[in-house]
C-alpha cells in the first residue's frame, strides 16, 4: 500500500526555523537528491515535531532572518507522493496580500513600494508623473504635497496658471508647462484701436466686443452737395465727400473791368454773373479809361447859339455845341442886313452922300448911312 505524506508545514514556514538544532544532509539513494534538514523526530507517518528545545513560529516570517533549509522526507516505503491536494507553491503572494500588497503589474512601471516577501507585488501604482525631486522641478512649476514611490509630481498650479488654452485673438499671458501640457496664467484681449468714427471691424469671439479696424472717417454717413463748379469746402471728417459747393466760376474768371461804367453796355459771363466780360459805351458816349463819358464834356462852344442868317456847324462828336459860325452871304456884322446893321449903329440913311463932317456906314453898300463922326 502506497502511503502519502501529508506536510502541515510549509517549506517556507520551516526555513524560519533555521539555526535551531543542528544540520544535517541526508542522500535519498534512490532519488539522488540531498536535502538539508533541521532536527526532527517523526511521530507518526504524517507528522514531525521538534526536537527538545526548537520552537516553531509559523506566523509571517522576518524576511531578513531567512536561511535556506532542505527537508528530506522519510516514508515506510521510501516513497512519497504529492497529490493535487498538497499545496506546495510559493506561499509569498499570502503574506504580501495580508500586508496589502495586491497588485502585481502597474501600466506606468512605477509603484509605491514593493512587498518584502517578494519584490514583484506592489501595494499601489504611480502614475508616471511621480518621478521627480526636488532638485528636478523648476520654477514655475511646483512640487506635489503627496509622494508617490519616493518621488512627487512637479506641476504648474492652476490658480496661478487657469487656462489650459486661449482662444484666438487671445494674447497669451505668462506660461508654465508639466507633463499634462502648457498653461497660461492669462488670456486678454487685444488693445482696441480709437474708433472717432466707429468700429469697422471686430476681433472674432470672444474679443467680439473690441475693434480691430476703425473707420478711417465719417463719410458713410456724409452726403455730398452738387458741384457743377467744383467745391469751395469739404467735410471735416471726410475729406472725399464736398460739404459747399461754388455758387459760380467767377474764381476761374477774370473781369475785363471792374464793375460796368455808366453809360456803358456789359455783357457778364455766363458762369459767373459778377464779373463782366465785355463792355462798351452807349451812343454818344466815348470810352475814356473805364468810364464812358459825353464828348461835349470836352469841348468849349465858339458861340452859344447860332445867330440868324448865319452858319453855324457844331463839332464832330459833339452836336450840341457849335465849333464855328458865320454869316450868310448879303449879311454882315450880326449877318443882319446892312441897313439894320447901320441903323444899329447909328448911323442915318442919307438922300445921296453924306453931309461934311459925317461919315459913311461901311456896311452898306448900296445905300447910303452917316452919321456924325
């Protein structure tokens, strides 16, 4: 009959044993194996105890007091069988899981510190932020409070960096990047321009409220005035649209005199009515410098009227007045008769000659007129 053995101790659990009794080895002829075992008394074929004196603590064993030790098992039959019912694996996972260790794997190969019974359980993982000292974070960024695996994140604080981007036109302000990005401590606004005349164009949201291009002047909402004879002044905010216009040309004109004379015919042009363009004097004017004036103005009469039984003729330009005379023939003196002009004068018709001491009227000739000399 084939007879088991069945171990209550663990390998483990009997390695904590070590430097109690005595060594010893062993030879298993048959399965050529040495084995190093501590003094034991089998008291029955299942069961070992101590020797006198060695004490057995199978609580969580001092890993820094482990000591390797071989067990050789005896049977009756020198045989030994372990069946799925005997459970001879690596006991470590146990004491690591009751210390809190449980995780075996961490994604970002960091963890907090690793299990002393075995160096491939963790109790918790880092994330990959957690690897940096004091002497590799830099300013602005700043040390975590909380450490993970001996190591802390080094990170931009987001009271004082709040905006993980700034929407254009945003400026940025001032920058800090860690490992999850850049951030910013600020996003403003441009400066809007000077809108004297209105805001043409505004920035994009959200600086939709600020002016990027300022009207360059008033004139979308001037009107400019007719200029038929161009414009005498333009708008002060919009130099392009004409707020007067000239009434007339005359700034383009130039008068031939200054205002038209008396006696005068003007002709003005017809582009501007104030200044004249032609002129001359009316009939029986002349022009005399820019006036026009009546030629009797300068002459002087020879007689003021035409006697009778005379010719009179009067001057060119001046009909009025008489530029010489004379008497009709057959009259003398006052181009009267002779017999008037002697009687005028005094002198008395006489019958044949004149009597001694009288003279004859010499202006008459065919009669005879004396008169006392």
């Amino acid at each position: 009959m084939r007879k088991q053995l069945a171990i209550g101790i663990s390998v483990l659990a009997l390695t904590a044993l070590g430097g109690v009794g005595e060594s010893n080895f062993i030879s298993d002829n048959q399965s050529g194996v040495h084995s190093q075992y501590t003094h034991f008394v089998r008291t029955s074929l299942n069961q070992f105890e101590p020797l006198s004196g060695a004490s057995l603590d199978v609580g969580l064993p001092n890993r820094n007091s482990f000591q390797t030790v071989g067990v050789h098992f005896i049977t009756d039959d020198d045989s030994l069988s372990f069946a799925n019912e005997n459970d001879f694996g690596d006991p470590t996972g146990d004491y690591c899981k009751r210390l809190g260790y449980t995780v075996t794997s961490c994604a970002s190969g960091l963890f907090n510190s690793a299990c002393p019974y075995n160096d491939k359980i963790y109790d918790r993982c880092c994330d990959v932020t957690y690897k940096y000292t004091s002497s590799t974070c830099s300013s602005p960024k700043k040390l975590s409070s909380d450490t993970c695996g001996g190591k802390y994140r080094c990170y931009c604080d987001t009271t004082t960096y709040p905006y993980a981007s700034c929407n254009s036109p945003q400026i940025k302000g001032n920058s800090c990047t860690d490992d999850s990005g850049t951030r910013y401590a600020t996003c403003t606004c441009p400066s809007g321009v000077a809108t004297p005349y209105g805001c043409e164009t505004y920035y994009a949201s959200p600086c939709n409220n600020v002016c990027q291009k300022a009207y360059a002047d008033n004139c979308r909402n001037r009107t400019s005035v007719q200029t038929p004879y161009g414009c005498e002044s333009y708008f002060s905010d919009c130099s392009s649209k004409c707020q007067k216009a000239y009434a007339d040309n005359c700034r383009n004109r130039t008068a031939v005199i200054s205002s038209c004379p008396a006696n005068a015919d003007c002709s003005y042009f017809s582009d501007c009515k104030s200044k004249v363009q032609s002129w001359s004097c009316k009939s029986g004017y002349e022009k005399s410098g820019n006036s026009c004036i009546n030629p009797c103005d300068n002459r002087t009469a020879v007689i003021s009227s035409c006697p009778t039984n005379a010719s009179c003729p009067t001057f060119a330009d001046c009909s009025s007045k008489i530029e010489s005379w004379s008497c009709n023939s057959g009259y003398i003196y006052w181009c009267k008769a002779p017999e008037t002009n002697c009687t005028t004068l005094g002198y008395t018709k006489s019958a044949s000659q004149c009597p001694e001491g009288y003279i004859k009227c010499p202006y008459n000739s065919s009669a005879v007129f004396c008169k006392d000399s």
